[in-house]
C-alpha cells in the first residue's frame, strides 16, 4: 500500500512528535493513500511556516496484510459514523488513540471543524453532524501511533510540490 505524508521537508525517516494540538487520532504521524490530500497539507503547512520553505510530498510503502493481522492493536473505521466521531472528538482534547498502533479512517480536515465545533458545543446532534459530514468528501488517512509502528513503514521517495 502506498501513502503519501505532506509537509515543508522530506521524511526518510518518521518520528511520533510532540504536537501543539491534538488531531483526528491524536498524537502521532499521518498519512494517506491520497496523493492530492497529501499534496494540500504539505501546501498548508508552507502557508503556515514563518519562513519561506518549500513543500513536500513523501511517499511510502506499507505492507497492507499488516492492516489484517494481529501484529498491532489496529483500530479501524470504515466511515465517518457516530463512533468515528466520538473517537475524533475525544482525541482532539485527549490523546486516548495511545491504545493503538494504528488507526485508519476518514479524516475531518480544516474545513470540517466549524461542523465539529457546533456539535462539541452542542449546536448539532450526532445525527445532524454525521449528515453535514457525509456531503463532503472525506478523505482518507493512516495514523501511526507507536514505533513498532513506524518501523514498518519504508521510505520510497519524495518530490516538491508546486504551491502558490
């Protein structure tokens, strides 16, 4: 399985960071099987940098029969459900993904939060922020949350991406 990591460097070599906010899955690192999402993020984080810098897209390999075995402590959503979005939210003010190795699932990007926002201050119901959640395309995204983990994934290549 290929993943993509988009960012403002070349990873050849992964690491769990420390992060000034809690994500989707917590504290971890992110990729996806989406090379356009991966190309938007690293376009992101140049936007966000302080100093100018350059945007990357990182490939790597992931042996996908890992995904099916018991050789993690998998956590896996095939939708953005009610437990998907109790998962977020939680993880987004606790990092409670620390259970797992890897969590696959949707990803609730940037121009998702206003609707998570409105369902954290109980705006929205459940029902009414899963429906607001499924008119957008919600890509996917493979979070690693251990270095057991990371081992696994191997460095293929990496390439500049052209921004604005």
């Amino acid at each position: 399985m290929q993943l993509y990591h988009g960012s403002i460097e070349v990873i050849e070599h992964p690491k769990i960071l420390d992060q000034q906010r809690l994500l989707d899955f917590g504290k971890g690192f992110y990729t996806t099987t989406n090379k356009e999402q991966a190309e938007r993020w690293a376009a992101i984080k140049q936007k966000r940098a302080i100093k100018t810098t350059k945007a990357f897209v990182t490939v790597f390999e992931l042996d996908e029969l890992l995904l099916k075995s018991d050789t993690f402590k998998l956590k896996i959503f095939k939708q953005a459900d009610e437990e998907w979005l109790d998962f977020v939210i939680h993880n987004r003010s606790v990092d409670s993904a620390a259970d797992y190795d890897l969590v696959v699932g949707p990803i609730a990007n940037d121009t998702l939060y206003q609707t998570l926002t409105l369902y954290e201050v109980g705006i929205l119901t459940k029902k009414e922020t899963i429906a607001r959640l499924k008119v957008h395309t919600l890509f996917d995204q493979v979070y690693f949350h251990s270095h057991k983990a990371l081992e696994h994934l191997k460095f293929r290549s990496a390439y500049p991406v052209k921004t604005k």
